[in-house]
C-alpha cells in the first residue's frame, strides 16, 4: 500500500506503563478497587458507566495498554494533537480512554481526537476477522492489478509499453483505484467497496484522475519538443476562454480545500477537490486549442496554465498516497 511508519508501540512494551498509571490513579483517586483486587473507574458523570481497568490478578486489559501508550506517546513527540484513526465500533473505547485521560490530568488530555470512520464491505459481505470473513490484503491488491491490467488492455492504454511499464502501470493503477474509492467517502460513512468500479476511466475514480495527469503529461512533452516556452506575458494574454477563467478558480481553491480538509479531518475533501480539478481540465481540453492557437503568446499561457493543473494533481493525489503516471 506504501504505508510507511516513523514509530512502532508494541503492546509488550507499553502493558507495564499502564500499570503505573494505574498505580498514580488510584492513588488521586480517579480508579477505585473492587472487593476481589480489581481495578475500575466510575464514568457515570460523564454520561458512561464503570469500567475495568486493572484485573484481579493483575493482568492489564486494553484500556492499561491504550494509557501507558497516551504518556509514551506524548513524551516521545510533545504533541498538541493526537488523532486515533480506528473504525466506529471502537467509539466507546476511546471516550472512555479520553476521559480517563482528562481525570489524570495529563497537559495532551484536551489533543486527542478519535477519527471514526466507517466500516467497509464488499459486495460479498461485511469484514470480519473474528468470523473468518476476512479478505486477505494481498489478495485484494492483486484482484487490483488484475482488473486495472484488464480494463487498460480492453482500452489500449498500453500498447507500446514494455512488460516492466505495462506492470509499473496498472501497479499505480491498482492502488490508486483501491485507494481513491475508499478516500473519497467521508470517513465517517460506510463504504460499499466495488473492485471493478473503482478501475474506470470515467467518472469520479482515481484512474479518471491519473490519466487526466498523463494527458496533461503528454501535452508538456510536445510543448518541450516544439521548444514552446513555459512562461508568458500576462499583459499579452488580454482575452480569456470561460474553461479557462473556471480551471484559474478551482487552481486557486487549493489552499482552501486543504484547509477545510484538515480541520475536519476528511481526506474526501482531498479527493473531491482533484476529481473537480481533473474534470474542469478535460472541459478545457475538449474546448480549447492549445497548440493550434495562433497567437503564440496565447499558446504559452495555455501550457502554463496546463502544467500548474498537472504540478496541483500530482500534490493533491500525493496527499492521498497515489501516485499518477507520466504517460498511459
């Protein structure tokens, strides 16, 4: 998938720090043992109700490990956030753990943030590993590359590439597609996940997207052949198209976008924002004439204007974790 991990927190290593907490809360008062040595903490104030903490032989239960885990943390990044991305059917867990938190006093205990996103299914139904309806990872990925190889062989989209290419190709292809589909749901909602859907070329899919970037790769390549500068003069350029005026206002909605997408914590908004993007320059190209424009300074602009879309999907769909192709 290209997840990549700055730092590790196995359980092994945290399960005895949780105990110290343990120890700390029950000496400020916030847990309180029961008649047979277990450990719990009375959340009813706070709309919950008790839960154990400790058990009577000492051993640690999730919530031990998920606190000791909270002091490591902070002490290890000295955050002014931490956002737990976990499905919906941990919600409780979290609140309880957040309000075992704030009753310490931890200084971190008003950063931490659960994202709760929904749970995906498959057109054969829901995942779940506990009743062995699980869809190993490996095996889905390959399904991926699979229908992504298929579809692009039915569309000729990697006619004269070499195998190497043709399978970097629908590797990038296949990841953006999975990727793509589950991102641009809010995170919130429960997905329907659908395979060959997610592969399309049109649409609001990720290989819609990537080859929208190609596209616009190719253009740049035959503006360098042509040796057609990628600069202009704006006062020259006194005259623009409706496509173009429009593809200028979402460029400059960018910022925004990411703005918004990180307060609410969606990358949709993302996903929405390059899907608008790519869509607005297809309108431009179907439209417009880049290179039989006469007016050179005209041609200029247009290949400008053109390269900003292709360097604004690139980093947009980079913020997702997929990649775009150069040629298709």
């Amino acid at each position: 998938m290209g997840v990549q991990f700055d730092r590790m927190y196995k359980e092994s290593d945290t399960y005895l720090l949780g105990k110290e907490l343990v120890e700390e809360g029950l000496e400020k008062g916030v847990f309180f043992k029961k008649e047979n040595g277990s450990v719990w903490v009375n959340l009813t104030e706070e709309g919950m109700d008790e839960k154990l903490i400790l058990r009577a032989d000492g051993t640690a239960v999730y919530m031990t490990q998920d606190m000791g885990t909270c002091d490591v943390k902070y002490k290890d990044f000295s955050f002014d956030k931490s956002v737990y991305v976990v499905g919906n059917e941990q919600d409780y867990h979290f609140k309880v753990l957040f309000a075992i938190i704030k009753r310490l006093g931890r200084p971190y205990a008003e950063g931490l943030h659960h994202l709760s996103y929904g749970m995906v299914d498959l057109p054969s139904g829901k995942m779940k590993s506990r009743e062995g309806t699980v869809v190993d990872a490996d095996v889905l990925l390959q399904e991926m590359f699979d229908t992504a190889a298929q579809h692009t062989k039915e569309l000729g989209k990697i006619d004269g590439m070499s195998d190497e290419e043709a399978d970097e190709l629908c590797r990038m292809l296949g990841l953006g597609a999975l990727k793509y589909f589950l991102l641009k749901i809010d995170p919130k909602k429960r997905i329907l996940f659908n395979p060959k859907a997610s592969v399309e070329f049109q649409g609001r899919t990720g290989p819609f997207i990537q080859y929208t970037h190609a596209r616009i790769s190719a253009i740049l390549r035959r503006a360098n052949s042509l040796e057609i500068k990628a600069a202009f003069d704006a006062d020259k350029v006194n005259q623009m198209n409706k496509r173009e005026i429009d593809l200028i206002n979402r460029i400059s909605g960018f910022e925004n976008a990411l703005l918004e997408a990180g307060a609410d914590y969606s990358p949709a908004i993302v996903a929405q924002y390059a899907y608008d993007l790519a869509k607005d320059y297809n309108g431009f190209y179907q439209e417009v004439p880049i290179f039989n424009e006469e007016d050179k300074e005209i041609v200029c602009f247009r290949v400008v204007l053109s390269s900003v879309t292709a360097s604004i999907i690139k980093k947009a769909m980079g913020l997702l974790g997929i990649e775009v192709p150069e040629r298709m």
